[in-house]
C-alpha cells in the first residue's frame, strides 16, 4: 500500500517538475537579464537530476535490483560531465540546447531501464562514450575553415556507404538497414545523413545556378533511390524533405518547393504500387483495430497504450508497455505516455519545439551561409523525423519505423544525434564569437 502511494505521488511530481522544466524553457526567451536567465537555467538543471532520481527511485523501489543503483550512479556521472564540461570548455555554447538535450537523455535513461536493463546499460555506455566522442565537435567548428570545400567528396561517401549496406546489410523489419562491423550492428544512414547536409551546404553556399541544382539533385536522388530499394522509406522521406527545404532556403525559389511537393506525392504513390509493405502500413493505418490479429497490431497495441495512459499515466512500472513489439525503439513514444501520461508526452512534444525554435533562430542570426545551410538541414532533419516517430504512433500518419531522436534506443541514433547537436552548438558558438569579434572591430574603427 505505501509503495503504491509512493509511485502515485513520484507520477504526479514527474508531471509537474517536467511542466515546470517546459515552462521555463519558454521562458528564457522573454529575458534579456544574464542574472535571470541563470537563475532559470540553474532551476532547470536541478529539475533534471531530481525527476531523473525520483524515476530511478520508482523502480528500485519496486524492483530493488541493486543492479539499478550502479546503472543510477553512471547516468548521473555522465549527466554531470555533460553539464560541468561542456560549459567549462566552452562558454559561448547555448545553455539551454545543452538542457534540453540532458532533459531528453534522462528520460530515455528512464523509460529504457523500465523496458529493458541490458538496453538501457547499452544506452548509457553509447551516450557516454558519444559524450566524450564529441567533445572536440565545438571546437572542431571554430577552427577547421576547410570543411566547406570538400561537399562532392561528402556525397560520394554518403552513397558508397549505402550502396555497402544494400549488398552487404542485414534486414530488419523490413528493411536493409543495418551493417555488421565487428559484430556490432551498425545503422549507416544515421551518419549518412550528417555527411549529406554538409555535401548539400557545401555545394549550395557559393552559387545555385541551374546547373548546380540539377548536379546537386541527381547526388539527393541517388541517396534517397538506395533509401527506397533498401525498403528504408522512413530514411528515404527525411533525406528527400530536408534538401528540398535546403534548396528552397539556398535558392529563395518557391518553385523548387512545390516542385519538390509534387515529386514527393508521386513517389509516394507509385511506392504504394510497388512495395507490398508500405500497403500493409497505409492499411494498417487506415483501420488497424480491422487488422489487429496481424497487420495492424503493433500501431493497435500503440493506440491501446496511449489511451490507457490519459492525461496522467498509469506510473512507472505499472502499465504494459512492453506488449507493443520494438516499443523500445520505434514506440518509444507510447510508453512514455501510457506510464508517464499525456501531459508528460507533451512536454516532450514542447522541448522538441523548443530546439527546433533555437536553431532556426540561430541560423537566422548567421551571416556565413554554408553555416546557415547546415544549421537549417540539421534542423529539418531533426523536426521532421520527430515529426514521422510520434505522427506514426499516434496514428496521425502511417508508421515509417524512424526512431524518436534521443529517447529512442539505438547506438547508431543517439551517437548521430548528439553528433548532430554538438555540431549545431559548434555553429551557434562560432556565430557568438563572430559577432563579438564584429562589434569589436567596430568599436576599434
């Protein structure tokens, strides 16, 4: 009985600390006072660690597996380095990506060790090692100008790596998507799609002439074919979206965007004729409570989940999320929301919104425009494959089996995240330091 009151009052205090974390995190928008600003982010920090150790404490209590208090203990070392070296090296990066990112990471530690010890451990040993991986990236960005010159090179890589994982990959799921290295899986195309928006920005920055565009194009296309023929359409959709919105932005041409609408519906089309899979997903979207028994099964259990969840949650541990096949990866989503709730959920859904806000921001604020292209890519890709995960859970759209950046298991996923966020700090510093260097020159003229 006092265990039961114990969970129910940890639920509600998860639910109102991650509001509190939302609401801020809106907040510090509205302030121009540097003291104000830290005042908020020191509260933030502390929400984090505390709904990080009450949903730790939530299942030891119920499981009391000493197993989890060391896991607890190495999670909580790696948020600290996170949060203490980051911003020791680096004082111009942006305090709140840096949160929002230590927000995300502590929730999946919590929903992965609900779901699965051993894949959770995996977890934090590849956000750790990615963590320290990535270490250099700001600085990297600052320092290395010659990145920019090398954008066919990028391509080129991109599409030998994909063409590797189509005659040498293992299928899962449906599609071919993962390599063998060393007997550790890999999935390439999460990396792919760093070294494409750098091909795209580079070989967009200079000039856009039609030439260009249709070189550029035929590189985009041939990345997204092999996407198609592995059956990873969910790959496939993000790497075609993000270049239209990255020609649209270098070209400042309209017509290319509903260009790029209009071959995006009739490849959708002619991939529901072709590929029996994706019928299965439209079908299972359409009515998948008709198709429960099979087709429909897993978008059903995902429906069931949520639903039973509401607005506050069953709690931690006391839903029955693991009925929903892969729910670690591609489901993610609905067990957050079954066990933590719909409000909870949306805070997610809030802090998504919230970084995509800073980065469209800060590659506003740029006057480099092979950054600018690279902060709006990286962007584009973020947004719209959080966009492709929870729309197909919630069954606004049908499932295309894409993970939930940062919660999602996955080495491969979290490693080209943190990646990809460490980058877009590297830029936004880059453009702090630039800006402070203009207004000093200024001032000295």
């Amino acid at each position: 009985m006092m265990e039961h009151l114990i969970i129910e009052i940890i639920k509600y205090s998860m639910i109102i600390l991650m509001a509190m974390y939302t609401y801020f995190s809106f907040c510090i928008f509205r302030f121009k006072n540097k003291k104000k600003q830290n005042r908020l982010y020191l509260q933030m920090t502390f929400i984090i660690f505390i709904i990080h150790f009450i949903g730790h404490y939530a299942l030891y209590l119920q499981v009391e597996n000493k197993k989890l208090l060391i896991l607890y203990g190495g999670e909580v070392i790696i948020l600290f380095s996170i949060h203490l070296i980051y911003q020791g090296l680096y004082k111009k990066l942006s305090k709140l990506i840096l949160r929002n990112m230590m927000m995300l990471l502590t929730i999946s530690f919590i929903i992965q060790t609900r779901l699965s010890f051993d894949k959770a451990l995996k977890q934090v040993l590849i956000v750790g090692f990615a963590s320290l991986l990535c270490l250099i990236v700001p600085y990297a960005i600052e320092k290395v100008t010659w990145v920019r010159n090398y954008g066919w090179i990028y391509g080129v890589i991109g599409i030998i790596v994909l063409l590797l994982v189509l005659f040498a990959g293992r299928t899962s799921n449906g599609a071919t998507n993962w390599l063998n290295i060393f007997g550790i899986s890999v999935q390439p195309s999460e990396f792919v799609k760093i070294l494409f928006v750098l091909s795209v920005a580079a070989m967009y920055y200079i000039e856009t002439n039609f030439t260009r565009i249709c070189a550029v194009s035929v590189m985009a296309a041939a990345n997204v074919l092999i996407l198609v023929v592995e059956r990873d359409l969910g790959g496939a959709l993000i790497f075609f979206v993000t270049y239209f919105i990255m020609l649209y932005v270098a070209t400042s041409k309209s017509l290319y965007l509903f260009a790029g609408l209009s071959a995006g519906s009739i490849a959708a089309y002619v991939a529901y004729h072709l590929f029996y899979h994706v019928r299965v997903r439209v079908m299972a979207w359409q009515d998948p409570f008709r198709l429960i028994d099979n087709e429909g099964y897993q978008i059903s259990q995902s429906l069931f989940a949520i639903g039973t969840g509401g607005w506050l949650g069953m709690g931690i541990n006391q839903g029955l999320p693991t009925s929903i096949p892969v729910v670690d990866s591609d489901f993610v989503f609905s067990a957050i929301s079954e066990e933590f709730g719909g409000f909870f959920a949306l805070c997610i859904i809030l802090i998504y919104i919230n970084c995509f806000v800073l980065f469209i921001s800060s590659a506003l604020e740029l006057k480099d425009n092979f950054y600018r292209l690279v902060v709006i890519g990286y962007s584009t890709m973020f947004a719209f494959q959080v966009f492709l995960s929870i729309g197909g859970v919630t069954k606004f759209i049908p499932s295309t089996g894409v993970t939930l950046p940062f919660l999602s298991s996955g080495g491969s996923s979290v490693l080209a995240t943190i990646l990809m966020f460490m980058i877009l700090q590297g830029v936004y510093r880059k453009g702090k330091l630039d800006s402070r260097k203009e207004a000093s020159n200024t001032v000295v003229s």
